[in-house]
C-alpha cells in the first residue's frame, strides 16, 4: 500500500472519528430536537350553545378558548401538528362524538406510540370549555351524593334523558390511558357548584340535574366501572393523583367567569371573550420556559386571576414538579421582533393583545441569544405607548443602540403600571361630581396614582371596560355574614344600623374589597367631601395594592437562585420577654422551625405568631433586598429596607451564598427590660391571609423610593422603577393564619 494510499485513509478515519466526536457533544438544532420530542395528542371540547335547551347561558368564550389554546399549540412555541389536534366544539361536541374521539385521538394514539417505542411519554392533554354541573351518584363513590360533570351539545334531550360526562367516567377513560403514558393533562375551564354570581351569563356552571346520566358504551372501557376515588374536597373532575396533571378553573364552592376584553383584545366595540382561566392559562403557556413546571406556571395564572376575580381561585392537582408539557417547548424563548429604534426608544411587535401595558418592562437581548434566563440584558426599558399590537418603549440607557436584528420579551409589568378603572355606578350624583374632580387629569397627564374613572354611560358599565366599581346598597345585605367598619361621613368609624345604606367597593364579580365601606352622604357639601377623600383614599390604595400584586419577571436570570425561607420562632414558655430573648443584641429563640408550603402553596401559621425571613443570594450577583407586606385590608406596608440610617441607601445582599434575615436579628431592650426593637415580626391577631413580595434587584432600591406606597398622598413622591435594573426578580410568599394557637 502505497504512502499517499495510507494517510488518505487515516485521514478519513480522523474525520470520522472527529465527526463521531462532534456529534456526542454539539448543540442539537431545532429540527432534530423536534424529531426527539414526544408526540402531543390533544382533544378540544368548546361548548357555546346547547341543543334543547332555551333556558340555558349561552358562552361567548367557550369557542375562542380551544381556537386560542390550538393557535399556541400549532405554532412555533409548541409545533403539535395539526393531525393531532382534534377540535370539537358546539353540535360536534356531542357526548358520544366527545368518548370517539377520546378513544381514537388519545387512547388509540398512545397506545400505537407506546408499542411502536415502549416509551410512556407521549404528552396528552384533554381541553373543556364550558358549562359543568352534578347529577345524582349512582356509584356511591361521593361523599356529597353528587358526581361532577360536563355539560355536552345534547346534555339536554328532548325526551328528559341526560348525556353530561360524569367524573366517573372520565376517571373510567383516564385509566385506559394510563397505560400507555404518564404524561396527561386535563384543562376544565368550567365550574360544578358554587353560589350565584350577580352577572349569571357570566358563570359557567348550570344547576345540579335531577337526571342520571346516559352511560356511552365503549369497546373494552367500562364507564361506569363500581367503586372510585372520591373527588375529595375539592369537588374536581377527578380525584387526586401524581400521574395526571388537572388544572380547574375554580375551588368547589366557587364560579368560573369569563374575561371580557376590548381594545387590549383589538376590539372597541364589541367584548372579546374568553374563559378567565384559560386567558391568562394561554399567556403564561405562552412565556413560560422550558423548564416550566406546573406549580410555577399556576402560581401566575392564580396571582392574575385572583387580582381580577378575588372569589374565583383556580387549582393544579396532581405532581406539581412536573415540567409543563414534558418540555415540548423549544429550547429558545418566544421572543418579541423589534420593528424599528431611534437610539433612546425602540418599537416592538407586541402590543395590548399580548397583555403589554404602558409601563410594562422590556428587555433587550444579543441576536445570538437563544435562552433569556442565560444571558445578560443589553438594556431595559419601560413601555411608554400601546397600540393592539404594537408597543413603544423608553430605553432606560443609550450607551447602547439596539437594531432590528437584536430580540426583544417583555419580562413584567413595572411598580405602579396596573390602572384601577373606575365606573360609579348608581351613587350620588354630588359624589360622583366630588370623586371625578379628586382624580382628574392634571395639565392633561392622567392621574398618577393609577386610578382612572370611567363614564357612567351603557357602553362603560360593560363588563370589561372596569375592574372596580363603586355601588350604594343597604349595609346588611351588602355584608350579610360579617360586620366591617364603615367610614362615617365624618370620617370617623362607626358601627351603627345595620339598615342604613352605604357605599362599597367591587370587583368584577361583585365582591366587596377588602370589607371597605363608607356611610351614605347626606346632601351637605362637608358630608359629601368626606365620603369622597374616603373613597379616594381607598382606590388609591386597591390600585397600589393590584399594581404591586402583578409584578412578576418571567423570566429573570435569578430564577431558583435566591430562596427565601419563612421561620417560626418560638420559646418554651410560649412567648418571648426583652430580659430572655434579647441576648448581646440578638434576638433568641428556642426553636426556629422553616415552614414548608402547603398543597395550594401557603405557608400555614397562628394568629400571634412570631417569625423572620433567611434569604440566601446564590446568584453571582450582589442584590439589593426589599419586602412589601400585602395586608388584607388592601394597604401596603414597606417592611424592608426600613427608614433607619444603616438601611436608607438600601441592604445588599452579598453574592454566591449571602444571607440575610429580614428584617434583621437585632433587638434591644429598656432599663425595664421591655423590648424597644426586634427585627421579627408577629402574625395578625385576627386570621386570614397576608402576602409578601420579596423584590431583589442590582439596581439600590430604597425605603424612600417606596414608601409612597404606604401614602394616602395625591401624588407619587417615590421614584422606584424596576427596568433601571438590568437583573431582578420578585419572589411571592402568602402566609394563612389559621385559628389560634392552644398554648
């Protein structure tokens, strides 16, 4: 063999050694991590008008959820193909076409995926959106007598049968399903019970049947198969397990409600409409990242919901850990293109449609970034103009351009960005006057304490164009089963007939705020200008109170990088005193117990109890470190940094393992031996829920930059912005404080 003959082939072995080499540890594309994934098999249920039945609500949102949820599945973020999508909504949601389709789309899709591969990945996900509502159990399997189920297109027979799905035989198809994938996700935007609700077309659920339902018979799959799990208290479709995912639109004494959205939806006239949960359920699909879990991503789905409808709380059940959708989403972010920059602001695709609120906070990005969460910002901005589908943003620097190759997300809303809209509905017209003047515009620059008053006109008073309405009616029926203090005109609490009328706050489901109420005005001008600083003061606060509330970064590089822990202290004796406690300026406990999060994610104490935070900074940045206590009674409290001279440029939180207790584990006592400071804090004397928000960021924020939260004051004399920070993450804690502690 000749020498040129020789190193020809070695030099192909090296090549293909190298190559082999190469292959074992390069990045894999797009292409072929789409070719590793797991199939997706998803079947959709919509249901908006009902066969013979004239009586019942018919849905406006029930078809634009599965159109919306199919639009996100096909495209770029997820890539389902189309052939596995199978869509049934109004007449073709029929009971039996509903079970064929499970059978033929799910099950028997599944099955051929696992015999072909013996993997049991393959991802499902069944979709319902509609009205639910109980029928008698025939199984004894309910604790309450009752099953759950899903109205179907011909629940209602002319005849009196009734074909709605029982949860019985969903758990009937789940279990044929389990054997061939762990990997399945069940999305109920309906409700089963729950009390009524002042808008009724707004409630998806109908009143219990007295009918049983017809079973559908299925080759090989008993639907009515003896003995399940009951549905625990809950009252969900199916009863808890870790090898589904069931994520519910609300709690079982609750109402699943619509969103109505205008022009943050492209539409001024007419509502689009939307079930509550799967709106927001398909924005945070949409921003979530690829290693999403279901417990993360239902944290922002609830917190989003909650801020629009406190009496609707949606649920995730199941194994929480799980990563969303097994990590079908691609490897690179969904970011926003960018249409055009002038060098200070930068115009970007992404409008009132995709949820971009003036003041929202963007983030720009290197072409070359795939993963936000991996990189460094090239700068931020905040949002200073929307369109439906465009948005302007201020850069908060200009040391840098950015052009249209670079790529754009909109990590979160900014402190104070949420607006209150306003409708007075049915008060006084000398009010009404009053509250209008107290938050006009000045010099034409809307009110900035982000209250916003609408016309009182049939347009206005649609569901969607206010979150919170002002509303006069008899105390006692406004607060049946409690009894707040009202406001007197005087401006001092009173508690006095429960007959009188007076004036409250509500959400859109008609909820009293935060137990707020104010006595009627009497026609005297000095009664009527103090109802109305009354009442300005607390929409002041409730639009502090939701602004704060939303405030969540998506998307921030400290994600899982900065914990912070709850601890109880305790004492043996069972409370604390200066002389024992207060030890060389420490304050000592006997115990300190970390408390662990519930099933629904709160964190369980006692009214009286005695507690502090540890936060521990993992990240590779030095944090500075503040907390806001979201009180129950809609007022915030800066609880950290606090206005002493050591903390007012603001606390740092040192880099790669710092900690710090917040506030702090100082204390000091008098000659008496009482204590005169301590830096742990105490749970209410009266129980409920309280919330925190742990806000850390590069950037100094400081007591005097929030402070104006705490404020009744006409304007914002704080400066905080969260998009002067390149890094920043806000981090949500919700104690519940249940009864008193048995000493």
């Amino acid at each position: 063999m000749g020498v040129r003959r020789l190193s020809s082939i070695l030099l192909t072995l090296l090549a293909v050694s190298a190559a082999a080499y190469y292959a074992s540890w390069r990045t894999v594309t797009a292409e072929e991590q789409t070719q590793q994934r797991p199939p997706m098999f998803v079947l959709q249920v919509g249901i908006g008008k009902y066969l013979d039945a004239p009586t019942w609500t018919d849905l406006r949102g029930s078809i634009n959820d599965v159109m919306e949820m199919r639009k996100l599945l096909e495209g770029e973020r997820f890539n389902v193909p189309s052939a596995n999508i199978v869509t049934l909504t109004n007449e073709q949601a029929t009971k039996q076409k509903i079970f064929t389709a499970y059978q033929e789309n799910l099950i028997a899709k599944a099955k051929a995926y696992f015999d072909k591969t013996k993997k049991r990945d393959a991802v499902v996900l069944f979709q319902f959106s509609g009205h639910g509502s109980q029928a008698p159990d025939v199984d004894g399997d309910e604790t309450d007598k009752l099953d759950e189920t899903l109205v179907t297109y011909d629940s209602q027979d002319i005849k009196g049968k009734n074909f709605d799905i029982t949860d019985d035989e969903i758990f009937a198809l789940t279990s044929e399903l389990k054997r061939y994938t762990d990997n399945i996700v069940y999305v109920f935007d309906s409700c089963h019970s729950g009390s009524g609700t002042r808008n009724a077309e707004d409630a998806r659920r109908l009143p219990p049947r007295t009918t049983v339902p017809e079973p559908v018979a299925m080759p090989g799959i008993a639907t009515r198969s003896g003995k399940v799990a009951d549905d625990g208290a809950n009252g969900t479709m199916m009863p808890p397990g870790d090898d589904y995912i069931v994520i519910s639109a609300a709690q079982a004494d609750q109402i699943a409600t619509q969103k109505y959205c205008f022009e943050e939806c492209g539409s001024a006239k007419e509502p689009v409409v939307y079930g509550l949960l799967t709106y927001y359920l398909i924005d945070e699909l949409r921003n979530a990242r690829s290693d999403t879990n279901y417990r993360d991503l239902m944290e922002g789905v609830s917190r989003r919901v909650e801020a629009e409808r406190p009496s609707q709380v949606p649920l995730v059940e199941g194994d929480e850990r799980r990563i969303v959708f097994g990590s079908l989403a691609p490897a690179e972010d969904n970011f926003v293109p960018i249409v055009n920059s002038d060098g200070s602001t930068v115009k970007i695709r992404a409008g009132a449609i995709q949820n971009v609120l003036v003041g929202s906070i963007a983030s720009f990005y290197d072409r070359s970034i795939k993963r936000a969460e991996n990189a460094e910002a090239l700068v931020t901005g905040r949002v200073i103009a929307v369109t439906a589908t465009e948005s302007t943003v201020k850069l908060a620097s200009v040391n840098r351009s950015i052009t249209t190759a670079e790529k754009a997300i909109i990590s979160s809303q900014d402190i104070g960005t949420n607006r209150s809209k306003v409708l007075l509905d049915g008060i006084d017209a000398n009010l009404v006057i009053a509250v209008r003047e107290l938050f006009a515009p000045k010099n034409g620059i809307a009110d900035d304490r982000g209250v916003d008053i609408v016309q009182n006109t049939a347009v206005s008073r649609q569901t969607g164009r206010w979150n919170v309405a002002l509303l006069k009616d008899n105390f006692s029926k406004v607060f049946p089963s409690s009894s707040p203090k009202c406001f007197e005109t005087g401006g001092s609490e009173n508690q006095s007939d429960p007959g009188r009328q007076i004036y409250y706050l509500v959400g859109q489901d008609f909820v009293p705020l935060f137990g707020f109420c104010v006595e009627a005005a009497t026609s005297e001008a000095s009664s009527v200008s103090s109802a109305a600083i009354q009442i300005e003061r607390a929409l002041t606060h409730i639009s502090r109170y939701r602004s704060v509330a939303a405030i969540q970064n998506r998307r921030s590089r400290l994600a899982g990088k900065v914990v912070v822990k709850p601890i109880r202290l305790s004492t043996t004796s069972g409370s604390f005193a200066g002389e024992k406690n207060c030890v060389d300026g420490k304050f000592v406990a006997d115990k300190y117990e970390a408390i662990i999060k519930d099933a629904k994610g709160r964190y369980q104490f006692r009214p009286g109890e005695v507690f502090w935070f540890e936060v521990t900074n993992n990240s590779p940045f030095d944090l500075y470190i503040s907390m806001l206590n979201l009180r129950s009674d809609g007022s915030i409290k800066v609880q950290f940094p606090r206005n002493i001279d050591e903390e007012k440029a603001g606390v740092v939180i040192p880099k790669n393992g710092g900690k710090r207790i917040v506030s702090s584990d100082r204390c000091r006592v008098n000659a008496s031996g009482e204590f005169m400071e301590a830096g742990a804090f105490r749970t209410s004397s009266t129980g409920g829920p309280d919330a925190f928000k742990f806000l850390l960021t590069t950037a100094a924020v400081t007591w005097s930059d929030l402070s104006y939260l705490e404020m009744d004051s006409l304007t914002r004399n704080g400066n905080a912005s969260l998009a002067t920070s390149n890094e920043w993450i806000a981090i949500d804690l919700t104690f519940e404080v249940g009864e008193t502690k048995k000493l």
